[in-house]
C-alpha cells in the first residue's frame, strides 16, 4: 500500500486511532480507580441510604403536628427523646411529643418531617429529652428528610461502563458496597530514542554530544496520559540495530514510540525500520513543528516515530500519540479543550504548514483572552514549552497576522473531559 506523501493533522489522528482500540479489562481496588475509565456497569448492593434520615440537626414529628403553628400561636412538643447517627428510636411519637434528632440520624417510624433546631424555640431543658420546644411555622412532610435509596436503589447502576470515575466516584462506589472494578489496562509504552550523539542524563556530554532529554520528556508525558513508560537503552544511528530494538520492543509492549531519524537524512531509519518489519502507514504531517512522524504497525504493535527536536516531539505526542494512549485505556475525548484570543503583536507567516505557536494565555479584566508567542520558537528547545501555557494555532497557508487578529489556543495540561 502506497503510504501518502503528506496528511492532515486531523488525518494523522484518525488513523493512528483506527488502529487501537481499549486493552483488555483489569480488576483494580478502589483507591486505583482514580481517573480511570470503568469496563463495566457497577450497581449497589444495598438502598443508599439504606435508611430515612435526618438531613440536619433538629427535631422529629409528623408534620400534621404543627398544623396552624404561628408566631402568635406557636405549638409546644415535649421532648421524649434523643437520637444521634448510629442510634435508633424504637418507641413511638404520641400526640404533642417530639424526638431531638442529629444530621444522619434514623427517621423515627411514625415521623415524617424534621425542623431544625435553629428555628425552635426552647421553652425548658435545653431542648432536650424531658424539655419542651415551641414551633412557630408549619412543616411540610419530608421537609429536611433524606428518604431511603435517596442516592441509589439495590441492584441500581450506579457507574456506567464508558464512565471516568472521580474522587466524588470513588465514594459513592465505596457507599454501594464496590471495593473494586474491572477498567480498562494501562498501556506498557517503549521508548527509544536513537542517535550516536546521545548520553544518559547522569552523564556530562563532551564535544558533539547531547544528553538524551527527549526520552524522559516522553516518559512523563506517557505517565500524563495515563501510560506505564519504560525507557530503553539509546540506539545508535544504526539500521539493523535499530531493527532489532524496535521488533523486540514490539513483541514486547503495547506501544512503542521513537524519537530521532524520522526525517531523510543518511542516519534516518526509523521509516525503513517499520517499512521493513511491518506495515508502515504515514511519514509526514501538515503541521509545523513536527513535520516527520512515522507511524505503522509492527508484530501487531503501533509503533510511532518523533522527530529529535524536542518541540516537534512533543507536539506530535500531544497532538496524536495521546489520544491513542487514551483511546486504549477507554476513554472517548481526545483533545484538549481550546480558546480563542487575541494577538498580543504583529506576525507574519510564512511557512504554509499548520503552525503551533508556544505562547502564553492571559485573561483581560473584559473576560476575553490574548495571547503572547513566546519569542523563540525552536523546535530544538524545551524552554520555551515549559514558561507557555498553550499551542496558539495559525492555520495552513501564509500571510500577515495583526495584533487584535483571533487565534485558535490548544490549553496545555487541562484534560480532554474539561469543557470550555
């Protein structure tokens, strides 16, 4: 199959998606739930609240007690009991009584209304067991009670399958009786950086060599997306080493990313490599920086390659390998979530290719945006990433762009599910 000479950004993303799909289920505790995705529907085993209680410190009757109740004409109840959360009253409430109840506490059988304790006068002991309290309002039945199976019903779902589960999720399925829940595996991600220039982070480079930075940035980044990185040794610009790395990488991981040797040059065999072991399916993407990205599939395997420059390696992370990685592990929003500003200066732009600004977003006192290109845009820098807060986007094709002009901003570190 003849591999096209140029794609889309949009392009790039629906076929490296179209070739993964979510990894087999896993059962995790609770507490390993956190921000993923679940693989099943998850019921309650019980009534949640299993029981009818006070929603507030108060007092407990029925409501037709306190018909006609006024400031001019309040109506007095004896109280007969007390009742905190973990107690129960197993008597019965007669005409003119009262229970003192506590936020959580049981409903008493024959009540059906509470009235907080902040609106009852207490007219002898404090308000509690053998006192007296006067009410100047009526109640309404149910009034400041939580009915049994408020929140869930037993055998309810509870958390759907497709759902992320949130810290407010893990309680909830805490309160079902869910101590654990099968969700989607995290993808084991290889990574190889390739380059004869290249030495560990520990090590102090001498004359014509880098330290390999690229490696590490992308093992957060898997982390970020939810990944499990591992870092292989680095691959000389070799091809038949570099062969033997990538199959073997293959055969081993979900996912494997390169970065280095994606474009043409004479040590650039990452193209070859998965041409040769694979299916190789694309090499160059409309955008700038970034423009070679090698994706085919290997022993089964996605395996993609970056370029070296750092800002066109993680672009391209960003932009198409994440939504893979998430992809696999269930979810289903795939891009950050965007803005739009204004220019912050003058710009003219030359190259046709979709470009992606590092820049920074402001919020003005008006609620709208501007944005600030950072002023170096090397592709070989990290810098520059790290002070900016997002992608600002000036779309193919060239021309000038005005201080004022409106701009698309891609927002780093935000995730996919946040809508702006």
């Amino acid at each position: 199959m003849a591999v096209p000479e140029m794609i889309s950004l949009e392009e790039a993303r629906e076929l490296v998606l179209s070739r993964v799909s979510p990894l087999q289920p896993e059962m995790v505790s609770l507490l390993d739930l956190i921000g993923r995705v679940a693989a099943e529907d998850l019921a309650s085993d019980i009534e949640v609240s299993p029981f009818a209680h006070s929603a507030m410190d108060g007092f407990a009757m029925r409501a037709s007690q306190l018909a006609g109740a006024s400031e001019d004409a309040p109506v007095e109840l004896d109280v007969i009991a007390e009742v905190p959360a973990g107690g129960w009253f197993e008597g019965t409430i007669g005409e003119g009584q009262c229970v003192r109840i506590m936020t959580g506490a049981p409903l008493p059988a024959d009540a059906d209304a509470v009235v907080k304790y902040e609106v009852v006068g207490v007219v002898s002991g404090e308000g509690r067991a053998g006192g007296r309290v006067a009410f100047t309002a009526p109640a309404q039945a149910g009034d400041n009670v939580r009915p049994a199976g408020d929140e869930a019903h037993a055998g309810e779902v509870i958390v759907h399958a497709g759902e992320v589960i949130h810290s407010a999720g893990v309680g909830f399925l805490a309160g079902c009786g869910v101590t654990e829940a099968a969700t989607y595996r995290r993808p084991q991600v290889g990574i190889i950086a390739t380059g004869a220039e290249l030495v560990p982070p520990t090590e102090v480079p001498v004359r014509g060599q880098i330290r390999n930075s690229n490696s590490f940035m992308l093992a957060a980044a898997c982390i970020d997306a939810g990944a499990v990185p591992h870092i292989l040794p680095i691959s000389p610009d070799d091809y038949d080493g570099l062969l033997a790395e990538v199959s073997d990488a293959a055969r081993t991981f979900d996912f494997v990313i390169t970065s280095g040797g994606a474009a043409n040059g004479d040590y650039d065999f990452i193209k070859k490599v998965v041409d040769a072991a694979g299916e190789l399916l694309m090499t160059t993407v409309n955008m700038r920086p970034g423009k070679a990205q090698t994706f085919g599939i290997v022993h089964g395997t996605p395996v993609f390659g970056l370029p070296g420059n750092p800002a066109a390696a993680y672009l391209g992370f960003e932009m198409i390998i994440r939504p893979a990685l998430r992809a696999m592990q269930g979810y289903s929003h795939f891009s950050r979530p965007t803005v739009t500003a204004r220019l912050a200066e003058d710009m003219c732009k030359r190259d046709p290719r979709r470009i992606f600004n590092r820049a920074t977003l402001c919020k003005e006192a008006d609620g709208s945006y501007s944005v600030m290109p950072a002023k170096n845009q090397s592709s070989g820098l990290f810098g520059p990433i790290q002070r900016a807060n997002c992608f600002m986007v000036m779309p193919e094709g060239t021309g000038e762009y005005h201080k004022g002009d409106m701009l698309e901003c891609v927002l780093l570190d935000i995730p996919e599910e946040v809508l702006l």
